[in-house]
C-alpha cells in the first residue's frame, strides 16, 4: 500500500484546488447547493457517479461486482464506508487567508479539508476498482454540526444497498502539538460524548420599565434558570459521572426601558452514557417548569437535534492501525483511548456498524496554527492533505488484514 503515498503526493495540487474551492464558498447545514455541485462535478470527472442521499448527501459506490478469492468472500458481502462531512459554520472568516470566505460563513472545523481528501481518495480507489477488498461507498455529509446529517442519511438509505459491515471517517484538528500528518487511531470504546442542542422558552408579560410590578421580567426568569442548570453537573452528578452542560446563547427584550416579555436560552448537554444524558435532560425541563412557575412566566424546553456517544471498535481499529503503519510507516501513526469532549454525529453510524474514527493532525502551534477548531482566525495546514487522502484509501485495503 505505500504506493498510495506516491499518487497522493501526485494529487496534492489538485487537492489544493478542491480544498480552497470549497473554502471559499462555505456553506452551513443542509443548504449545500455550491458544495454538492462541485463535488458531484469531480465525482463524475473519474468516471463515477454521486448518488443524492436524504435533504443534501451524496454517495458514491465503487467495486463489489467482481469475482474475488475466497479469502476475500466475507468481505463481498458488504461494502465498507468513508465518510467526509462538508458544511462549514454561522462564523464569519477572519483567518486572512488569500481564499477565504465572505458570505458570513466558514470552514472553520475543517470540513473542506476532510471533503478534499475524500475526492482524492475517490481517485486512487477508483484506479484499483478491480482489486478492492469490498464494495466501497463514500459519503459525503451534510449538517454534521448540526448533528443531523448522517441521520438523515441513514434513514435514506446509507447502510443499507449494499450493507455496510464496516466505517471510518477521518477528522483533522489544528492548534495542536502534534506534527502535521501525524494519524491518530483510537484503540476501541467512546471517543467521544453523546450530544444535544437545547432550546428553552420563557414566556412572561411585558410593561414599562418604571412599572415592574405590572409585568413579569422573563430576562430575570431566564436568569434564574441559566445559574439552576449549571448545578446538575456540579450537585447532582458523581465524579464517575462526567458531563457538561452548556448555555452558549441567551436573547431577550426589545430596549432597556422596558420589561421582556419573552427570552430564549439556546445550549448544549455532554454526556457520555445513556443513564446521565436522559437524566440531565430531565432534570432540565423540571428545573426551567419549577423556576418558570415560580415567577408566575410560562416555559417550554425542547431538544431539536442529538446524537449518541461514538463508540470505535476494536477489531476495525486494529486492522486500520496495521494497515495505515504498512503504508505510511511506524512514526506518522499513534494509537490512544483518550476521550474527548467535542460530538460527532457519526456516532449514529458506530452503534449500527464497526466504525472507527482517525485524528489527523493539520496544523502544528509551532509552526503558527495557534487558533483552534471553530475560530474564526483558524487555519489549517494543507500539507495534511495528501496524508488524509492515502489514509482514507489505505483504510479501505486494510480490511484485508486479519487480526492476531
């Protein structure tokens, strides 16, 4: 497989192209008209074809009809899955690159680095179509910062037709002491935390300010009810219980002379077991009912969108471990159990299929990517793209290896 790493080094300017092509027109959540139509455009220049999939995926499929060994007949059964997401975020751009975006939205978690990738590995995979382990499908996914994108994939279709017995996705990170392109495997279990969004809504009554005894203040409400939440993970969870909960927005009133009659708390809750998520959001929409009641407002809590803890497996990881040192040696590849704190809707994928993710680092501090993911000056290290390309199509070949 280390000839992979010849072709993607090959590939690298137009790696180059793709990345700062999608960069520059960033979009968010499903509303992906400009990205879907370039990736479909380079899709159908090797010869291949981009399937739609639920309000804005697309999939593609490669090899799976050819008559393989009969070590190789299990592996027939099924196709294995590289996903990329592709939506940016709400950030306006201030990373000064020469491509960056202007329309109030930006890239700023690497999402046009990991769909670049994806259309350089379409490539080398395609030019070994015969000689694939398996079916193949690449999926390109919408809204995963939403965590609603690889739901609405699932549900229209995407492990299923052929089906999926085994994932990956590939994640860069920036702001990081690692050296860029080195590939980081976790060993099996939750990586990374259950997830969901929270919107709650005070209702009150709304008056002059020099009259507050006419109205009621659902400013003060809401308040109240942002210090209540922040004790469920301090005062009613145990240490073996790690979780967060977070008020990232709160919106209220019209002018400072005046009492609001409305107020919205928009956040998010972090846990990594079943038990504690369903707990926190219970004790949430109990805490903003008696706190609301309290004051004599009215509230609603919502949960619009979640996703479940990613859980890696073992067994895949291993082989990937296996097949990523055969081809890009022992140093570029690490292996952790670490947890970490951001979500990934993917996980939705982990509890229906083996699936494993791999870290990839894409900008080093020493070297002036000082910003992290998700700000507005972050940057990345495009010589991560070659890497992450061969790494996605060694990931496919390394389903051939068998485990000790």
């Amino acid at each position: 497989m280390k000839e992979l790493i010849k072709e993607a080094q090959a590939l690298q300017k137009t790696l180059l192209r793709h990345r700062r092509t999608l960069h520059a027109c960033a979009e968010t959540g499903f509303d992906l008209k400009r990205t879907t139509n370039y990736i479909r455009a380079q899709i159908e220049a090797i010869g291949c074809e981009a399937k739609d999939c639920g309000r804005a995926g697309l999939v593609v499929t490669l090899g799976g009809a050819e008559k393989r060994s009969e070590a190789d007949a299990a592996l027939k059964k099924g196709a294995f899955l590289l996903r990329a997401d592709m939506d940016a975020l709400p950030i306006a751009e201030r990373s000064d690159e020469p491509f960056a975006c202007d329309n109030g939205c930006m890239h700023a978690c690497g999402h046009d680095m990991h769909a670049a990738m994806l259309l350089g590995a379409a490539l080398l995979l395609k030019r070994r179509e015969r000689d694939l382990p398996c079916a193949v499908k690449l999926a390109f996914q919408p809204a995963e910062e939403r965590l609603e994108g690889a739901k609405d994939m699932i549900k229209s279709g995407l492990l299923r037709s052929p089906k999926v017995i085994g994932a990956v996705m590939l994640h860069v990170t920036t702001g990081v002491e690692l050296p860029t392109g080195t590939l980081v495997v976790h060993k099996g279990g939750v990586s990374a935390p259950a997830a969901d969004y929270f919107q709650i809504t005070i209702k009150g009554k709304g008056c002059h300010g020099s009259t507050p005894h006419e109205g009621i203040d659902a400013l003060n409400v809401a308040a109240h009810v942002l210090l209540a939440l922040q004790q469920i993970p301090s005062k009613e969870l145990s240490l073996s219980q790690p979780a967060v909960v977070t008020v990232g927005r709160l919106t209220g009133g019209e002018t400072g002379n005046a009492i609001a009659d409305s107020a919205v708390l928009e956040g998010t809750v972090r846990a990594y077991d079943e038990p504690t998520r369903e707990k926190i959001k219970k004790r949430i929409a109990e805490i903003v009912k008696r706190i609301s009641a309290a004051f004599n407002a009215s509230a609603k809590t919502e949960f619009p969108t979640g996703c479940p803890t990613f859980i890696n497996n073992p067994e895949l990881s291993a082989r990937l471990v296996a097949g990523l040192k055969e081809t890009f040696g022992q140093d570029r590849v690490l292996q952790t159990n670490a947890v970490g704190g951001g979500s990934e809707d993917f996980a939705y994928v982990s509890h229906e299929t083996p699936t494993t993710l791999i870290a990839l680092s894409a900008g080093e501090k020493t070297k002036g990517y000082v910003y992290p993911l998700h700000h507005p000056k972050a940057r990345f290290d495009e010589d991560a793209l070659w890497v992450g390309c061969a790494a996605y199509a060694s990931a496919v070949f390394s389903q051939a290896i068998k485990n000790d």
